[in-house]
C-alpha cells in the first residue's frame, strides 16, 4: 500500500505541491531579509536562520494546504471502502500518508539545502539546517494530517488547522506548560538559541531539545486520540 | 441472507420498518426502488454492519489518481495472479493502456475495474448499487456475463443488484423485490414487478 500512496502522491502532484511550497519557503527566507530589514548583502549563515524563519512562521499556511488535500482527496473520492478492504485500519492509513509526505519532504528539504549549498559554496549549516526545517515541517504534517481525518470537506480542514494555529501561537504566549503547544514558535527559548547558532555559532544546549521531544510527544498523542476517535466514522466518511 | 423485523431511518426519516425478506444464495437478487426511497443508505447499512458484504456503487472507488499497471501490481501481490489476469479477461480489460490513469479512463473501464478491485476480495455477499448505470450498451452486457457467469461459478454467493435500469432484470436472471412503502416485498416473477414499478400495477 506504501507503494500505491507513493504513486498515488506523483500523480496527483502532491509532490509538486510540496517542491513548489519549500521552493516558496527558501525564496521568502531570501526575500524578507531585503524588504523587512533593508539590507543589500545576505550572508549563508543569515539566509538559513530566516528560511528557517519563514518555516516555523509561515509553515502552517505552506503546508497546511497540501497536507489537507492529500487526506481529505480520499474522503472527496470516496476510497475509505478500497483502503478497508485491504484491512487497512485509520492508524495504519494516517501513518502510511504522513511517511509519504515526510520522506518527500525530506528529499525537497534537501534539494533545496544542496542548491544554496552550491550558491553559496558552503554546506556548514546543511545538516543543522535540514534537521531543523525537517522538524519543524514534521509537525504541521502530524497536526494538519490528524485534524483532516475529522472533516470531509479540505476548506473545513484547512479552517481548522489555521485556528489551531492561531490558538496555538496564543495559547504559547502565556508561557510556562503552554508553550508545548508550539515548541518551533519564535517566542520560545529554541528559536533564540537557534538564532545564536546561526550567528554567532554558540551550539544550542542539549536541555533545549526536550521541549521539541515533549511537543512532538504531545501532537502524537493529540493525534492518536483523534485517530481512535475517528475510526468507527472514518469509512462512513468517505461513502 | 435473511433480514428478519428490519428497520432502518435517517435523520428521523423512516426508510424501512419490520422488514422480514430472505434473498437466495446462488441468485441475483434485484431490487427496484423510486428514487428516494433509500435503497443506497440500505446497501450503505448492510455494508456497514458486515464485514463480509461487499458494495460496488458510485461510492465504493478505487483511488483513480494510479495507472492500471500500479494498481494490478498491488493486486498481484495481494491475490493469487492467475485470478486476477482470469477476472480482467472476463471484463475484457486486459488491453487496457496500463501507463494511463485510471481517472482518464472511460467511465466504462473504470467500472470494469472498480468490478475486478471488489470481486478480488471474495466477500460472500455483493451488492451492485446502479452498477450498470450511464454505461453503454456493450459495457453493460459484458457486465451482466460476468455476473451471470459469476453466480453459477459461486453457488454459495449472494448478490444484490439494486438498480433502476430494467434492462439488468431482462439480462440477469434471478429473484424481483420492490422497495417500496417502508417495506421490501419479493415478487414472483419479473413481469409482475416491471409491471408495478413502472404503472404501479394498473
């Protein structure tokens, strides 16, 4: 079946989607810099902080779309029976679709690092930043992909994946347990730690990687109880 | 496959009440119905409450977003391949252009295989949900063979044929039921039932 969703991804240009939105990500992560701080030189190590910006800023509304559409087209499809035939239950479903994305993902992560990496003549930051940007992207897919398996309708996913994250930006402002919600968010200590390695080089402390181990625990969890829940309407769904 | 006190609503909305009916093994069980009456969300339910029932309608699809070579593969690693290749040369979809999508297919070949996908899995009951429906004429007898053929080869099978189209009850022979008046009531011949569906018996 991992097969099939991978063709089905081709395609269906859901992986174009995903080529042309890093693409967006890295143009804007090279853009914002110019129009917002007025400088005329961008230097590699800046350029990778401010894509990874645009990534934790902007990446709901980035990938927020394609995640939706590819759920929600097997719903719109009307498929659930075809996937219940093949005893494929929601869980297995949900993480056969989140691992396409992912690795797809992956590899346009990459591709774009590898381009800059040219551009640049630089690849000091390639791994760190393809971590980060992987991370980071891992979790919209994680949320968006569990919040579509509740709606038939993909504007209705995509409406409630931006109040999502909308609350969580202001529910992470409170501070304190709150900020698990959004753990990429830039009013957490990661982000300001990210921007020191990225400009003065000073490595950010092994402590600050247990908030993005504890979210992600969280966003499973979230996402594991939506699945459950949704399992015995999952097939209905899509008739 | 015997229903017995049966009842099902929508929404509050009574579609069948105490239905006690009994529909044979080794036969094709049609059954007409006005539209509205419900007969989709009453193949919906049985599905629903059955592992072993399977439904080939216009909500039952195969992912149409793959070629036919990816799906037959898929297939094959599933199925035994000297069955899946003896169904697809039955449907007459063994030629099919297997670098093509299935979604740019014709509406025929698409049902062909939507048939090939759901009669691969064996279930014991199959409902046929306007299986021949906007299909041409040709497609349609090569359908109404297959399942001909396919009842006589699996005398333990039940198959539901619910459909508007009369012409599947003057191709496929079997047993005549009217969904109708919250109620599903079996006639004895086709004649009969083609006679009250269309003039409501006058």
């Amino acid at each position: 079946m991992f097969y099939l969703e991978f063709k089905r991804s081709i395609h269906n240009r859901t992986i174009i989607y995903l080529m042309t939105v890093t693409a967006v990500a890295f143009v804007m992560g090279w853009a914002l810099p110019f129009s917002l701080e007025h400088i005329t030189a961008i230097e590699y190590n800046y350029y990778m902080f401010s894509t990874y910006t645009v990534f934790t800023q902007f990446g709901f509304l980035l990938f927020g779309f394609v995640t939706s559409y590819f759920f929600n087209k097997d719903y719109k499809d009307k498929n659930t029976i075809f996937y219940s035939c093949f005893k494929i239950s929601v869980l297995k479903y949900y993480m056969i679709k989140i691992s396409i994305l992912f690795i797809e993902e992956l590899i346009c992560i990459a591709g774009g690092l590898l381009i800059v990496g040219v551009l640049f003549d630089s690849l000091e930051y390639f791994l760190s930043s393809f971590l980060l940007y992987t991370a980071v992207v891992f979790q919209y897919f994680i949320v968006v992909g569990a919040i579509s398996l509740i709606f038939k309708s993909l504007l209705i996913s995509l409406g409630a994946s931006i109040i999502y994250w909308i609350s969580s930006i202001v529910i992470v402002s409170f501070g304190g347990i709150c900020k698990y919600f959004a753990v990429f968010d830039a009013s957490n200590s990661l982000y300001s730690h990210v921007e020191k390695y990225f400009s003065q080089g000073i490595s950010v402390p092994a402590a600050e990687f247990t908030e993005p181990v504890i979210g992600f625990g969280l966003l499973l969890i979230i996402a594991l109880i939506i699945i459950f829940g949704t399992s015995k309407k999952w097939i209905k769904k899509g008739l | 496959m015997k229903l017995s006190n049966f009842n099902l609503s929508i929404e509050n909305k009574k579609l069948l009440t105490d239905v006690n009916v009994e529909f044979s093994e080794g036969k094709i069980n049609h059954i007409l119905g006005k539209n509205g009456v419900g007969k989709s969300i009453f193949a919906k339910s049985l599905m629903l409450d059955n592992e072993n029932i399977t439904v080939i309608g216009s909500y039952s699809n195969v992912p149409e977003d793959i070629t036919f070579n990816e799906l037959r593969k898929v297939l094959i690693k599933k199925f035994d391949m000297n069955k899946v290749d003896h169904l697809c040369s039955i449907l007459n979809i063994s030629n099919i252009d297997e670098k093509i999508i299935l979604k740019k297919l014709s509406d025929g070949q698409r049902q062909k295989i939507k048939i090939l996908v759901f009669l691969l899995f064996d279930k014991d009951i199959i409902i046929l949900d306007e299986v021949t429906n906007a299909l041409d004429k040709t497609t349609s007898y090569e359908i109404y063979e297959l399942f001909n053929d396919y009842i006589k080869k699996n005398p333990k099978k039940v198959i539901l044929n619910i459909t508007h189209n009369l012409s599947d009850l003057n191709n496929m022979d079997g047993e005549y039921y009217l969904f109708e008046d919250y109620d599903i009531k079996k006639y004895s011949n086709r004649k009969e039932l083609i006679d009250l569906y269309i003039n409501g018996g006058n």
